[in-house]
C-alpha cells in the first residue's frame, strides 16, 4: 500500500504545469478495459491511471493525456500487438502529455520501435523500454518534439532487418517548433544498430543530454559509432555523461556545420575499448564549440580531427584528463597544455575518482556552468574536479547508475 500512495503522490508531480482544474482521473480496466479506449474516452489534462497487468495493444496518443501506472514498470507492460510501434504520439505545438511508468516492448517500425514522437513537449519518464526493434530510433524516436526523457531504461533495442540504421537506444532529429529537447538521467545500455548504436543526432535543433549512463551499445558496422552520433546546427549540450564500453570504431562522431552556435562536452567519463580508433572524432566543427572538463580513459586516442580543413576553426579543447590515451590525435593547437594533462587518473566500479587520482580533482575548468555532477550532487573545490562525478572524499559512496531508480520508489533495480 505504501508504494501504492507515493506513486499517486508522485503523479502530480510528473504532470505538466497548466492542466485543467476539472481534470479527470481514468482507471484501467476497473472503468476503461484497454488502455487505448481510455486514453480515447479522456479530454485533454485527464489523467489514466493503470492497475498491474500485462497490455497487449498498440497505443495512440494525439492529445494531452497523462498516461502513468499505478505500480511502476515491474508490474506494469505495454506489449505490441501489431507490427507497429508500441506507442505513437503525434503532438501539436504546446500539447505535453506524460508517459509514466511501464514496460514498453515487442514494439517493431521503421520508426521507432518502443516509442514514435512527432512534435509537441511530451515527458517521458520513469519507464523501462526494451526488446523493441526498428530501422531508426529501436527504443525512441523523437522527431520535432521539445521532449523531456528522463530517469528511464533504454536497454536493449535493435535494428529491424534494415541497413544504415540509427539509434539504437534513441533517435532524436529534425528542429521543434518551440522549445529544446531533454534526454536526462538515462540509462541506455546494451542497444544495437546498424551504424550507430546508443544515441543519435540529426539536424535536431537545441538539445541537451545530461547525466545519462551510455554503456555497452554496438553497431553491426566495423566503422560505425558506439555511443553517440551527432550532426547539427544548433547548440548541443552533452555533460555529465557516463561512456563506456561500447562498440564501434569511435564513441562519439561529430559533424558540426561551421554556422552551428556550437557543441559543449564538459563533465563526462569516457571509457573506450580496444576497437575505437578515437573516443570522439570531429568534423566540420565551429570555433565555438568546446570540450572540456573530460576525462578520457583507454582508447587509442582520445579526440580526432581527421576532416580539420581550416586550424583556425578547431574547437576549444582544455582541462580534459587523458589515460591509457594517445592525446588528442591530429586536431590542431588541442595538445597537452591549456589544461589538458596526460597522467593515470583510478576510477572505482561506479566511474567516481579514486583518492590517487590528483591529476583529475580540482582540475577542471572554472567557466564551464556545470553546478552538479552526474549523481545531482553540488561540484565543489577551487575548481570543480574533471570526469562525471565529483570526488567526495570516500571511494564508492556513489552509484553512477542513472535510471528510474534515483527518482521514483517503484522504479527497477537493475
């Protein structure tokens, strides 16, 4: 009973600001026997609660329908009964209606497999979302949209037979009519695709990807990228993140158009593996872009610029700690100096720095606006320290594990 009433307590909290006083309250199957004739039966700022069950059916929401479980995903699974995504959502500008709480799986597309999102603000949260294939986007796939995912588990979504897909945790691409979009405090493991395995995106507009753990994703292409694919123009904002062991021949691939406002990647720990010819590579970058504050562990080298045309172009790149690395490639004026320092850096199982690893603490850049470190926890010290998280002064006293753990009580403990 008592997880019961702190889910209820929390619904409050996941809705968006604004909805209607009058608002109705849904509840499947007690009232509505499928979740799909509820979410039809309801007005906009209604509320569908769903009891413990399995679900087999496709869902479409097009209105703002806050759409949460009484119970949390353990107990509560959406399955796909037709060979579509598991849940659409086609949205106007302004509409933001809540997912909330479920397993979502067996979900397969060409377009997201899991969960399809064209436009509006929806919030995504507290949902585990696995076992769902598609071209692009096997877990999400968010088109035009200022979505705010959050605290959920992508884990383990694949391609659908296709090649040159992308995405296999999430697909964000193309600009939102108003707003930026938000993938925050994720976990996104274990997901494959054809050419990028973790997160990718494509002329998406602002974005800012936060705090997520991005472990163990793969493509099916030798030269493909592991974690993150980025090709913009617009401002990107990717800090916190933890980035590690995944497959690929690099983890992050940036193509950055000259007129872009620029990227910032402050505050991660990246972890390479044997087969990355780079952790980062950059291409066609803006001048205003920056990466700093990093710490870059066990790759052949950390940050690439084989495309560099123009030197005076290269982006901003200091105060990054380097590992068991070769530095910084070929991009030029981005050496050993400007912060940058090449020293052996101890991080425990849960990715925070070890007493031994001075060269990492206090270390990172003062300008770079990151308040808190991957666990919400404040950056503190004459500078704050480089990499995710922020040593507290004990050895595994944090658990960088992102997910619906950190927020809501029902949430999977895995």
């Amino acid at each position: 009973m008592k997880v019961r009433l702190v889910v209820l307590a929390l619904i409050a909290t996941l809705l968006p600001m604004g909805v209607a006083a009058g608002a109705s309250t849904l509840h499947v199957p007690s009232q509505y026997p499928t979740i799909q004739a509820a979410i039809d039966a309801a007005a906009p700022g209604d509320t569908v609660v769903v009891a413990p069950g399995v679900y087999t059916e496709n869902l479409t929401i097009d209105e703002t329908v806050h759409l949460v479980s009484e119970y949390g995903p353990q107990s509560t699974t959406i399955v796909a009964a037709d060979a579509d995504s598991t849940i659409s959502m086609t949205l106007e500008t302004g509409e933001s209606p809540t997912l909330s709480g479920f397993s979502i799986t067996g979900g397969t597309a060409l377009f997201g497999g899991g969960v399809n999102v064209y436009g509006g603000a929806p919030v995504i949260t507290g949902n585990i979302v696995s076992g769902n294939l598609a071209c692009n986007g096997g877990g999400l796939y968010l088109l035009a949209t200022a979505a705010l995912v959050r605290d959920n588990h992508i884990v383990e979504n694949g391609p659908d037979g296709c090649s040159g897909g992308r995405g296999g945790g999430i697909y964000l691409g193309a600009q939102a009519t108003a707003g930026a979009a938000t993938i925050r405090n994720n976990v996104v493991e274990g997901n494959l695709s054809s050419v990028v395995g973790g997160i990718l995106v494509n002329a998406a507009g602002p974005a800012v990807i936060d705090s997520n753990r991005i472990v163990g994703n793969d493509t099916q292409s030798s030269t493909g990228i592991g974690s993150l694919d980025v090709a913009n123009y617009s401002p990107i904002s990717f800090v916190n993140n933890i980035v590690d062991g995944n497959g690929g021949s690099r983890d992050v691939n940036l193509v950055i158009a000259s007129s872009n406002p620029g990227i910032t990647i402050a505050h991660n720990t990246f972890v390479g593996s044997a087969s990355h010819a780079a952790t980062i590579e950059m291409s066609y970058f803006s001048d205003s872009s920056r990466i700093t504050s990093n710490i870059f562990a066990n790759s052949t080298v950390g940050i690439d610029c084989p495309y560099e045309a123009d030197p005076t172009t290269i982006a901003r790149i200091d105060h990054n700690l380097f590992t068991g690395v070769a530095a910084t490639g070929d991009c030029a004026g981005a050496g050993v100096g400007d912060g940058n320092v090449l020293s052996n850096v101890f991080l425990d199982p849960n990715y925070q720095i070890s007493g031994g690893s001075g060269a990492a603490i206090d270390t990172a850049g003062t300008d770079t606006g990151v308040s808190v470190d991957h666990a919400g926890e404040t950056r503190i010290g004459v500078a704050p320290d480089m990499g995710a998280l922020e040593w507290t002064g004990t050895t595994g006293d944090i658990v960088a594990d992102a997910g619906p753990d950190q927020k809501l009580d029902w949430a999977p403990d895995l």
